[in-house]
C-alpha cells in the first residue's frame, strides 16, 4: 500500500493519468465542439510527466503546440464504481497539470476517426507542479486556475465552470476504470488554448497556493 508520503511524489509510482475533455463548455466552444453529455476521457502514459526545471518537449511531428492549464486530482484511496456522496474520501490531494496537445495530429486524428493518442500521450505531455495536500484546497470546485505565455495571461478561469464535478467524474470514470493510488485525473480546461513555439515560457498557477514554469524545446 502507498502511504501518504510517497503520495506527495505520485509522478514517480502512479500507474495512470486519466483526462477529461471539453469539461468547460467556453473550451468547447472555441474549438468548435459540441458540449459533452457525458465526460469524454481519454489518457496519458505516465512517461508523459515532466516536472519543472526540465522543458517541454514538441514532437517531431507537430508544428502547433497547444497549453490546457487543469486542476489534476490525485487518487489516494483504490476504489471501483465508487458512489458520488463518498467520492471525496478517495481523493488525497491535488495538483496544477497542463494538458499539452499536438492540435495539429489532433485534429488529424478527429478528421479520420482515430484515437488521440500521438497529440496526447507523447513524452512531457503532462506538466505537474508539486503536491497540493487535499487541506490547501478547501473548495476545489471553486478555484482560480490561470496560465501566462511569455508573461501574457492566455489562460483564466474557475473550476466552478466545469460542466462535471470532480466527485461526479470519480464516479463515472470508476464504473469504467479501477482508480488506485497515485492515479491522477486531468479534469479540463477553460478557454484561451493558443499555441506555442520554441522557447516560449509557459507559467501557470493555482490562486496563490502555487505557481509553476516550463520552458519550451524542440526535440528535432
């Protein structure tokens, strides 16, 4: 069993980090998606965690790189078709994630009705700032979550505009998935996803608990 200290560096163990697309109904918007009806997940391997003081690294392949600043729950309790009203009790904490995506072989992808897996789980996809213990964040359905590119605030928002809660997506994902400790779930993004180039300096933030910077690199 994990025990709660090796839960503050769950980048290094947890099995599996699972995503939540078009969770805010203005992101989908402005990618010209329809608002979900029920949660779209999808995942990331854990070889796409990167931990500040190393960059981001753009695929070969991609030539529009794209931020999604996300509040990542952090699993600390195993459980299967967990019920809402005990959702929280299997949460142990939280983190401030970025969702970077290959928007380019995304909507490749899309168009020819494959997986999204080259534009989502490719290595330093994933972004993670320290542990945030579940006491920091009295209110997780109401916190102010940002990113700045170059010192240019692109991204704003508050998880209160998730169209599914994070006890509801603990549920719905269980039904389908075995959550297990140091699992992390990436639960969307507000609007504002832009590019980014070569590097770019990306800081994000999580009200004032916490702040984060990632350098962007090629990897060519």
């Amino acid at each position: 069993m994990a025990s709660a200290g090796n839960l503050q560096r769950f980048w290094e163990w947890g099995k599996k980090i699972i995503c939540v697309g078009r969770n805010y109904t203005a992101h989908a918007a402005e990618l010209r998606n329809a608002v979900p009806s029920e949660p779209l997940l999808f995942l990331k391997p854990p070889s796409a965690y990167v931990r500040e003081g190393s960059p981001i690294q753009v695929p070969y392949y991609c030539h529009n790189l794209h931020h999604e600043v996300e509040l990542g729950v952090v699993i600390g309790k195993r459980g299967t078709a967990i019920p809402q009203e005990v959702a929280m009790q299997h949460v142990a904490g939280y983190a401030l994630c970025l969702d970077m995506t290959a928007r380019d072989a995304q909507d490749e992808c899309k168009s020819k009705g494959l997986p999204w897996t080259l534009a989502k789980a490719f290595d330093t996809s994933c972004p993670v700032s320290d542990f945030i213990p579940k006491e920091q964040l009295c209110d997780p359905g109401n916190v102010r979550i940002w990113l700045k590119v170059n010192d240019q605030l692109r991204q704003e928002g508050s998880t209160s505009q998730m169209i599914f809660s994070i006890p509801y997506l603990i549920s719905y994902i269980s039904e389908f998935i075995t959550l297990e400790e140091g699992d992390l779930i990436l639960t969307g993004t507000p609007k504002g996803v832009s590019s980014v180039q070569e590097n770019d300096e990306l800081e994000a933030g999580i009200e004032d608990i916490l702040k984060m910077k990632f350098r962007v690199v090629r990897t060519d």
